[in-house]
C-alpha cells in the first residue's frame, strides 16, 4: 500500500481539502507556496507515465478537480501552478500519481 493509500483510507491522517468519489486533496507536509495541495487519484496509478487509455476520463476529472480546488482555496484571482513529477529526475518521491496545486506567491520559471 502506497503513503497516499493510506491516506485516502484515513489510515495515516492528512489535512484533506477535498474528496469524491475519484480523488482526494490535502495539504502537503512539506509545502513549497503558502498553499500547497496534493489532488490524489483514488486508483493507485504509480505516475502519469503508467497511466493507460483506461485512464482517460480519471485523468480528466483529476485536473479539473485540481483547478476547482484552487478555485475553492481563492488561487484563481492570482493564479496557481499545477505540478506533476514523474521519475527521478522529474522529482518524484512518492510512487502513487498525484497533481500538485501550487499558489500564493509568484513561482518561478524555469523550476530547479
Ligand atoms: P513528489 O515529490 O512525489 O512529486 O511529491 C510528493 C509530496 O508528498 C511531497 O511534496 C511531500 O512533501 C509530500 N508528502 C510526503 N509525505 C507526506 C505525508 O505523509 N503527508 C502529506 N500530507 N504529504 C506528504
């Protein structure tokens, strides 16, 4: 069982900012903006890379979700970054697909 598994089963408590039927939301441990969400899939789909054509229509939900909620937490007047790290390189740590939802300050262009 993947760590975001065990949050979405409330095994491991998180500060969840959304849910239905297909994603949860939650705050990030670690936050890297002043509002910092991760948009989790319930399916464990390890990363977007493994991702199928089955996949298509969770995917779509998955982002407009990730927009709503930046929506839901006011990013939208001054605008959000949604991130998806896939890899090593692309700096994924943690093997379960998830959207993060950046905002609250300016990002920078080109990421680190
Ligand atoms: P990745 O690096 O895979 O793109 O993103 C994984 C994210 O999960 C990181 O930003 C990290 O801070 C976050 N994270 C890791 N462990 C936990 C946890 O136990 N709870 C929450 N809420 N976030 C976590």
């Amino acid at each position: 069982m993947t760590l975001f598994e065990k949050i979405i089963a409330r095994q491991i408590p998180a500060d969840v900012v959304f849910e239905d039927d297909q994603v949860l939301a939650f705050r990030d441990i670690n936050p890297q903006a002043p509002t910092h969400v991760l948009v989790v899939p319930k399916k464990a789909i390890p990363r977007i890379g493994e991702a199928g054509t089955d996949d298509q229509a969770l995917l779509g939900h998955l982002l407009l979700r990730a927009a709503e909620v930046a929506r839901r937490l006011g990013l939208d007047r001054t605008g959000f970054r949604l991130v998806i790290n896939n890899g090593s390189d692309g700096g994924e740590s943690v093997p379960h697909l998830h959207v993060h939802v950046l905002g609250g300050r300016a990002l920078a262009w080109p990421p680190g």
